[in-house]
C-alpha cells in the first residue's frame, strides 16, 4: 500500500485550511529511518510516539510517555499514520480541529531497528509490528538504547507496552511534560502557545 492510501485517514481527519500540520508528500527514505516523541496538550495532556516505517510515521498515542526506566511499562495505544514531515511539527492545532492543542517536539532522531527470529536472522521491522513485538535501539537527544513495543491481547489488539530494556532501574524516567523544552526550539508548550496566541 502506497504512503498516499496510507495517509487516508491521517488526512480525512484534519481541515488543512485551519490547521498547519502537514497534509503529507511523499517521503524518502534515508540511511535511517526516523523517530519522534511529541508532547501533545489536548484534551488531555500526553506523548505521541511515532518511528518511521517505509514512507510513514507508525503512531502510537502514550499516556505517561516513553521512560528511560526499564521498570517502567508504558501503555501505547495505536493512532492513524502520519507523514514523515510531522516529524517537524510545533504549534497550536487550532480548537475544534482534530487532536486541538499544542504540540512540542519533545525528543528526535534515529532508530535501528534490532527485530530477528528465533534463529538470530534480521526480520523486517514492519512485519515484526504486524505480528506484534518489534525491538529497537533509540539515538535521540533525549531517549537512547534499546527499547521494545508489545502488543497486548484482550484490548481488540489496540493496547501496546513500550518498554526500555535491561534491568535495574533507569536514570530519568519521563520528564515533567509542562516543563519539558522542545528538542526543537528550546520551547515549552506555555511558550509554543503563547507564541501562536493559542
């Protein structure tokens, strides 16, 4: 399925003459594929975290957002796709307009994805997510090592765990999103919102 047909849903959901986020063009793929972790103040205030697969942006909405804990097992609930160029995406998503608020870049950079059989042979990283456990290694500002998304049976498969491995207890865990800077602008949402007069 191409990344037009995949950002259907993406796309239907928004009123691109109201709000700024990108209505998505094709994208290219470099030598690694991409990742995001935005801090989204919507109806309720949350993590969106999104690795690039192919020509999208996989989604996944997180409550309590990604923790450098190993301890630490994150719901991740799975949201429509979204176009590479979201990655870059700050601002106020106007009231009334699907996911209203304001977003920051909370952390960005690249993965490698680490997925193999049970006979030690890579598999490919989107088929590893079909089946419902992917591994991968984060190279963020923020976020860094290895880290695996799980889907969990009994929610209607739409319930998923991101968990850092290793063991002990981390260093970190989730900052406090209010007072969290854009790995982008330096920025807080407070500051993203009064800059857009949100």
């Amino acid at each position: 399925m191409g990344g037009s047909d995949r950002l259907r849903e993406y796309r239907g959901k928004r009123d691109f003459g109201r709000t700024r986020e990108p209505e998505g063009r094709p994208g290219t793929e470099g030598e690694r594929p991409r990742f995001v972790v935005q801090i989204h103040d919507a109806s309720t205030l949350h993590f969106d975290f999104r690795l690039q697969v192919d020509d999208v942006l996989k989604s996944w909405s997180v409550p309590k957002g990604p923790s450098a804990d190993p301890q630490d097992k994150r719901l991740a609930v799975p949201t429509e796709d979204h176009p590479l160029e979201y990655e870059e995406f700050e601002g106020v998503i106007p009231r009334g307009e699907y996911g209203g608020g304001t977003v920051i870049v909370g952390d960005h950079g690249t993965y490698e994805p680490l997925s193999h059989d049970r006979r030690g042979r890579p598999v490919d990283f989107a088929a590893s997510l079909e089946r419902g456990h992917a591994t991968f290694r984060l190279s963020g500002a923020k976020l860094r090592g290895e880290y695996a998304l799980t889907r969990f049976r009994g929610q209607g498969d739409n319930a998923w765990l991101l968990v850092k491995a290793g063991r002990g207890r981390g260093r970190g865990g989730t900052p406090d999103p209010r007072r969290a800077r854009s790995a982008r602008s330096g920025r807080t949402l407070a500051q993203v919102a009064a800059d857009e007069g949100g």
